[in-house]
C-alpha cells in the first residue's frame, strides 16, 4: 500500500476496480448519473470468465434496466429450470411475478463481460483496459483509501511500463475472489462462510437451442445405481450458437472438496450421459477450466475507508444456487447510487454516513437470506441428506416449485402467495450474513 498527500488533486470522482459485471453496473449507473468514473482492467476485452453463463430472471432484470435489447441475436432465452435426479426429470418454469421477469437468458461470459463494460463506457465511464491494479493509495494522515496504484500491462500479464497512482475520493473494489484491494486493507476472508469451486467447458450439441436450463443433482460415472456416485451437481446451459455451456460444482461443506480431481469428475460424468448430446472431446470447443466461488458474504465490511466492496470481492454469490451475476448487477447499482448520494455532501463525515449505507443496504437486502443459504449449504454436503431429498422431494411438484424459488431468491415482496410470504418471512427472522 501507498500514501499519499492529503491536498493531491483527484483523476476521477471514483474508481473502479474491474470491469466484470460488478464493476461494469457500478460504473455504468455512476456514469449515467453523471459522475466522472474511472474504469480501471487488467485484461483486454475479449477476455474469458469461468462461469456457467446462465442468468436467472435477477439478472434479466437488471440488463432490462440498463437498457438492453434482450431480443437481438446472442441472447438465448430460456423457460425455467429441468432438474434431473433419482430417475426423475423435471421440468420447473421460471415463477410468474410482479417483481422480475418469467424468463431467464444465457450469453458466454466472453462476450456478455465485453457488452457490459462497452455499456459503461458508452454511458460516460473512462474504461482503461491492460491496467492492472497493484493496491490502494492510501492518505498518509487519515489511512483513507484516496486511489490505487496500477501498472501497465499487456495482454498476457506483464508489466510494460512504470507504475502510476490514479486518485479519487471513492473506490470501489470489483477485483474478483482474489480481492487485492479488501485483502491489502486487511480484510480477509470469512473462514465460516461457503465457498465452491466449480468448473466448465464448451460443447458443440444439438442441445444448444434448448428451452431450459438443466440441473444435475446426482453425477455418475457410469448407470445410476450400478456405478460409483460423484461428488458436486452438475449443470449444460445451452446457448443457442450451436453449443452448451457444461459445469461441475461442489461445496465445501462436502467431504470430497479437498480431495477431488475437479476435471477428472465431470468427464467420467460427461461419459456416460446420452451420446446424442455430443459431449465428447471432438465436440470440446474451450477447455474445461475451474475457479473459486465466495458465497454468502464471505468478507465484510463491505465498506470502510473510502472502499466499497462489490460482486465477488465482497464473496456475493447465492450459497443456494452458485449465482453471482444478478447479484454483482445489483449490488453495482447499490453501490452507485450510495455514491452518487455521498458525492452530494462535502468530504469528511457527513459523506462517510452515507457511504456506510451502503452496507445496510446490502444486509437489508441479502444478509437473512445468505444465513439461510449457508444452512442450506451444510444440508447439500451432506450425501445421506442429498439422497433423501432428492429421492423423495422431486417427485413433489409443489414442493420444487417452493424450492425454485427459495433457491434462486425470487418472491414478490408484497402480494406474492404463499410460498413467497414463507420464503419473506424466513428472510426477515433470519441474523444477517
């Protein structure tokens, strides 16, 4: 970390640390609210991020607002979720809600990361790609966060030039798991918190311009039954431009976490599904890859000292289902308009009050809701546990059509029916995150 003088001028009115989808909304609503916004990327657009690419109607939601046109080519539209497990296939639309969409979309992460940052920055953010950020700047007399400091980079990594200082009175940090800024402030990781890691490839299929989504919550390496199990649940997104987007996860809480060969599993899983959906290595267009998911707010504060925490440096991705994406598009749009709020106030405390919103804002929103996904995530590694559910609880229309819901987050807060007022009022009870 580095300090700086307390009377520097500022390059922007806020940075941002990243150019995911995190850092692409905070930027974006900051931009359209018309604050200067500095955009700061390590990589050069294109560029890949391991995800399953599926978004759930949070997400639809939130591109919608932004101004996207869902209706263009790319985007594949999907009708709900098929689960299958137990000897059990079935197929649960999205629910019909006043609140969100009933359609959910999939688009590669290469080019919906693109279309978002392009999105920022045709609203007004300076987008600067090859930057990578190496820590905060910090004031020498307050400890404040005043800035960052990055060196110029090319596009496998390495440094092409000297490193420079960028300052504004606000940053937020949108720089992924590894969270360089949170951790330089020493804000370290929630040991007791869910992490995943899950990893994914792409297949050409014929099932690339299927309606659904399809989760697997049983993998085998051979006829269910008469094989070994594997460890993790399993999911294909297809994504309507000839292939599927193909994963495997699994949580911590489960015993094989340590020990598993993450790549090894799902092609044992993949080589014993049907052959007419074509996932073979002839068919293997990108690797499989793997990464790390932080669940549940696995760090907080999620601001302090001039540093907004957003997306997956703040670990907000659902324990219940694995999903990050609508929730680092909201959270960005939390985190702007706190900022455009602050900016409205001088320097000093009254900002901070306001700036420590933020973190009301996000527990009001998720903090009971992530403490019942946490319990969640110690029922799901437990395999006796998974059996039974899933042995007895598909079957259950009803009783999937609830579970959807509660897994995705997605009720009417007011005037929803019963499965959302049971799912509210879990939330409401529950401690924060």
């Amino acid at each position: 970390m580095t300090s700086v003088d307390h009377a520097a001028g500022y390059d922007a009115q806020v940075i941002v640390v990243g150019a995911g989808p995190a850092g692409a909304a905070t930027a974006f609503h900051l931009a359209n609210a018309g604050v200067d916004v500095l955009l700061l990327e390590k990589s050069a657009f294109p560029r890949d991020k391991i995800c399953g690419d599926g978004l759930t109607p949070r997400a639809v939601k939130q591109l919608v607002a932004m101004g996207f046109d869902l209706n263009e080519p790319g985007w594949q539209k999907n009708k709900g979720l098929r689960i299958v497990g137990a000897g059990h296939r079935i197929e649960l639309p999205w629910p019909e809600l006043s609140s969100f969409p009933s359609f959910g979309m999939a688009r590669a992460r290469m080019e919906l990361d693109e279309m978002l940052a392009r999105h920022a920055q045709k609203a007004g953010a300076r987008l600067q790609e090859l930057t990578a950020v190496t820590g905060p700047l910090l004031d020498e007399r307050t400890g404040r966060v005043v800035g960052v400091t990055a060196k110029p980079v090319d596009e496998r990594g390495r440094k092409v030039g000297d490193e420079v200082a960028y300052r504004a009175p606000i940053v937020v940090g949108c720089d992924g798991v590894s969270a360089r800024l949170a951790t330089a402030l020493g804000i370290e990781r929630r040991e007791n918190r869910p992490m995943a890691v899950a990893c994914r490839a792409y297949y050409r299929t014929p099932l690339h311009d299927d309606e659904w989504m399809e989760s697997w919550l049983e993998l085998w390496d051979g006829k269910p039954g008469e094989s070994n199990k594997l460890p993790g649940y399993g999911w294909i997104f297809p994504l309507g431009d000839g292939t599927a987007n193909v994963g495997l996860g699994i949580l911590n809480t489960s015993s094989a976490f340590q020990n598993m060969d993450y790549k090894d599993s799902m092609r044992r899983w993949l080589a014993h599904v049907d052959p007419a959906f074509g996932f073979t290595d002839e068919n293997l267009v990108a690797p499989i890859k793997s990464a790390a998911l932080p669940m549940g707010f696995n760090r907080k504060p999620h601001y302090g000292r001039g540093l907004l925490l957003v997306g997956d440096s703040g670990g907000m991705v659902n324990p219940f289902n694995g999903e990050g994406i609508d929730y680092a598009l909201e959270a960005g749009h939390m985190a702007a308009d706190t900022i455009v709020s602050a900016l409205a106030v001088p320097e000093g405390a009254a900002r901070e009050q306001v700036l420590y919103g933020y973190q009301k804002a996000l527990d009001d929103a998720y903090g009971g809701y992530f403490t019942l996904g946490r319990a969640f995530a110690k029922l799901v590694g437990n395999p006796t546990f998974m059996k039974q559910a899933t042995k007895y609880g598909l079957p259950r229309k009803t009783l999937m059509k609830f579970t959807l819901k509660l897994m995705a987050n997605l009720t009417d807060a007011r005037g929803g029916d019963a499965h959302d007022k049971v799912i509210n009022a879990l939330t409401k009870v529950a401690p924060n995150a």
